[in-house]
C-alpha cells in the first residue's frame, strides 16, 4: 500500500458512509447512484455541494485517491471506480490480494526516450496563451502532431502505419474522449488496409491516468463506430497524454508524455467485454502500455515551459 500522505478531502466521509452501507450489502453491485451520494451529505450534515453529484468521484481519483480514502475500506481492499450514465456516479469493488488500483503510474517502464519536438507549427501569440487545462493540452498534442510522432517512431506498429487522420476534439460519450483519430494499418501480404479507431485522453499536471476510465472509452468507441461501413473499424487503440515533471538535459522541466495501449480488437471485444455481458465486464479488460514517448517543447509555450537558472521559466 502506498505511503502517501494522506489528505483531508471532506468527501472521505461520505465514502466512509456508503462503504459501511456497502459492506452490510446495500449495494449488492457496488453501484451508488447520485442521489444516494446527496443522501449520504445530507445524513453527514456535509456542506459539499449537492450540485452536480455526477463528479463527486473525479478530482478525488485524479489527485491523490489513496490519501483520501477511508483507512477502513481500503484495509479490506474495498476501492471505488467512477461510473456513467443512468444516474450512476460510483462502484464499490473488492481488488485481490496485491494489485493496488489506486497506484499511480503502475504501467509506465523504467526507461522513457524523450525528445525535443518544434513548437513552431502554433503561432507564438497561441503559444504565449498556453494555460494548463486540458482542452488547451489537446490542442498542443494535435497542432504539433505528437499522437503522429509518436505512433510513427515509436510504436511497436510503427512499420505498418500508413495514415493518421484526426477526427475531433471532446467526442461527447460517457465518459468524453478528448480528441479521436482513426488510424490505417497495411496488413501483411494485402493490398487492403485495416482501419483503427484511436482515442486520447488527456490529463492535466499532476492528474492520474485513470485505467477504467480508459476502458470505458474503449467501449463508448466500439459503440460509436458499430454502424460505420465505409470504412469500418476493425480495432480501437487507447491512448493516454499528460505532463510530467522529469529532468531533461540537465534541467528539471514540464514534458509531454505519450502512452499507448495495445489495440483492443472490435471481434474480441463484443465476444468477452460488450455491455450484453454485463456491465462490469468491460473492467476485465486487459489494458497495457506497449510504448511510452515523451517531449520537450521547442521554443516553449505558455504552461509548459522548463525551469531554467534562477528559477524562471524558458
């Protein structure tokens, strides 16, 4: 169990709440629905806002979800996982002995190549403007071509990519995808192509990289692609960005990092994870990172930029 300090969100107690009712079998599929969490503040007398239950779970699983989890469920391995749609905000589950899911960056390797990449294709004023939300992070990663960069260079598929085309920013599923591509593989010994659906979530600075959420997604892109067929997606493959702080020629700095995901296969995916099987099946998905890369910016841009000598920004 990590030893990161633990915090004192208000929300611990209300999962402390709904967990004790959980464990008597309240919940007998661990699902909480938002009324039921505006329940719980009101029996706690909480001064949380009853607003918009729906993200009561988000920023507590981005930021630090271990310090703010009640002692006593995570003594019986009891975690929460965001849920979506029909009213549904969060579900209790029982984790098996030595798999914590609420370690952070469990998946990345040892070794991550960075390297510098042009700012140049953003106009200085845009680059000037830079903040650190995520929509401003999703047009950084698409003008500059990163998901690109990174898929030609250094993806194990990278000898077989023939074309990346990007599609949108904030495809409106639950949960949102933040920007979606589709992708053209060569097949071996064929004329045809094979064509993948690619989607990107996007962090912010110090935000966790969520698995399930990155499943849900894989399922919502399935589900949004099932009626193409003029060129119908055979496979979709997740992929993650955020920023990380890492040390970089010497300079400790802000650098982009690329995560990609083995391909889930639309075949495979209906045959064992479709939503038929039921609802918590899509979390058996198998999710691992197959290739990691990461980015300086040249010259920097606004929110993203190195800490040089005397401790001002480059």
């Amino acid at each position: 169990m990590s030893s990161k300090k633990r915090g004192k969100s208000e929300k611990t107690a209300v999962i402390s709440h709904l967990g004790e009712k959980y464990l008597q079998g309240k919940f007998p599929d661990g699902i909480v629905t938002g009324t039921e969490i505006t329940r719980a503040m009101a029996d706690l007398g909480s001064k949380l806002s009853r607003n918009n239950p729906a993200n009561f779970l988000k920023d507590l699983l981005r930021h630090n979800p271990e310090g703010n989890w009640p002692e006593e469920l995570l003594e019986k391995r009891i975690y929460g996982r965001q849920v979506y749609g029909q009213g549904r905000v969060l579900q209790f589950f029982e984790a098996p002995e030595g798999v914590d899911p609420f370690a952070e960056d469990a998946d990345l390797p040892d070794e991550i190549p960075v390297e510098k990449i042009s700012s140049l294709p953003m106009d200085s004023l845009a680059r000037s403007l830079g903040r650190t939300e995520e929509t401003w992070l999703t047009q950084v990663v698409v003008n500059l071509g990163l998901i690109g960069q990174h898929l030609a260079v250094h993806s194990p598929d990278a000898e077989t990519i023939k074309d990346l085309r990007f599609l949108q920013v904030g495809m409106k599923t639950q949960p949102e995808i933040d920007a979606v591509f589709v992708a053209e593989y060569a097949l071996p010994d064929a004329p045809e192509v094979e064509n993948v659906f690619v989607t990107v979530e996007l962090k912010q600075r110090r935000e966790r990289v969520l698995p399930d959420q990155i499943r849900e997604q894989v399922r919502k892109a399935f589900e949004e692609t099932a009626k193409i067929r003029d060129r119908e997606i055979c496979a979709v493959k997740p992929m993650a960005v955020n920023v990380i702080r890492k040390e970089f020629e010497g300079v400790e700095e802000d650098l982009i990092l690329v995560r990609e995901y083995g391909p889930v296969r639309r075949n495979d995916f209906d045959e064992k994870y479709a939503r038929l099987i039921g609802e918590e099946a899509v979390y058996e998905l198998p999710l691992s990172v197959v290739a990691c890369s990461a980015y300086a910016v040249r010259p920097a841009i606004g929110a993203l930029g190195a800490r040089r000598a005397g401790g001002k920004r480059g």
